[in-house]
C-alpha cells in the first residue's frame, strides 16, 4: 500500500504559503555580456564634451578622407565621367560614415583623453612628414599638373581621413 503525501498544513489558511520570488538583479551586472567576466560595467554616460569634440573630429576626418577620395579620381585628368564617378563615390562615403556613426554612437570608448591627443598629433605629424618626403623626392606636383604626385598627395589625405577616423572610433 502507497502512502500518499499531502502538503503540509498551516493553522490560518491551512496550505503552507509559499515564500515571495527574490527580488530581480540590479541591472547591468547579471544577464549582460561582459568582456572580462569579473569586470563591471559601466553605465552610459550621456553628453560629455569629449565625446562631441570626438565626433567633431569623426566627422571631419570623414570629409577629409571623401576629399581625398575624390582627389584621387580627379588626379588622373579632367573627364566629366571621372569627375562624376569621384562625386558619387565621395558622397557614398560620406553618407556611410554618418550611418557608421549613427551605428556606433553608444559604443564605449577604450580610448582615453591623454592617448587619443597622442594618437592624433602623431597621425598629423606623420602626414606632415609624408608630404614633406613627397614634395622632396617628386617635386612634379608643384610645377605641373601630374597624376602620379596628384595620387599620391590625395591617398596621403585618404589614408589620414581613416586614421583619424578609426582613431575617433577607437
């Protein structure tokens, strides 16, 4: 013969209640993803003026990397299509950078203060540099309208538009 269990008794309701769930975590320490697993996280801090003085400088190395851009397809003579194709493309980029920023704009920085001035006078001192040693080894861009120097001098432009640009983001 099986002995059924009955749940124990109280002396007012007559059941046992039962205790209250436990309260909920205090958000953003469990259920998020952390990076390192003992770290905490840091909350969003809206609105600091580093922050905009960073997206000031996103988006002016965006317009300088479209220039760039379009110097490029510009250097290698005055066709209408080249010239058409190089707005086009410099608009493309432009309006790719505003989508990145959009996307990113609540990404967390790891980048401090101190370091992204670093970052950014060593990137401008080495596209000072860069322009210098162009200008002392093919000095044709001066005189002439030539599309090797042309193509260099804007990819230097280019290639500074997306340092400062990563830097920004970084």
């Amino acid at each position: 013969m099986q002995e059924t269990q009955h749940p124990p008794y109280d002396e007012q309701t007559q059941w046992i209640s039962v205790p209250p769930p436990p309260p909920p975590p205090p958000p953003g320490v469990y259920g998020e993803y952390q990076l390192y697993p003992y770290g905490k996280i840091s909350e969003y801090r809206p609105g600091t003026l580093f922050r905009i003085v960073k997206g000031f400088f996103y988006f002016l190395a965006t317009v300088i990397m479209a220039l760039g851009f379009f110097g490029v397809f510009e250097s290698y003579g005055y066709n209408s299509f080249k010239r058409i194709l190089g707005l086009f493309f410099m608009f493309v980029l432009m309006a790719a950078g505003v989508a990145l920023f959009i996307y990113m704009r609540r990404r967390i920085t790891k980048l401090r203060r101190g370091h992204y001035i670093i970052w950014t006078v060593g990137a401008t001192v080495a596209l000072i540099i860069a322009w210098m040693l162009e200008f002392a080894i093919y000095p044709g861009f001066s005189n002439t309208h030539d599309p090797l120097a042309s193509t260099i001098f804007f990819s230097f432009f280019l290639l500074y538009g997306l340092a400062e640009a990563a830097i920004a983001f970084w």
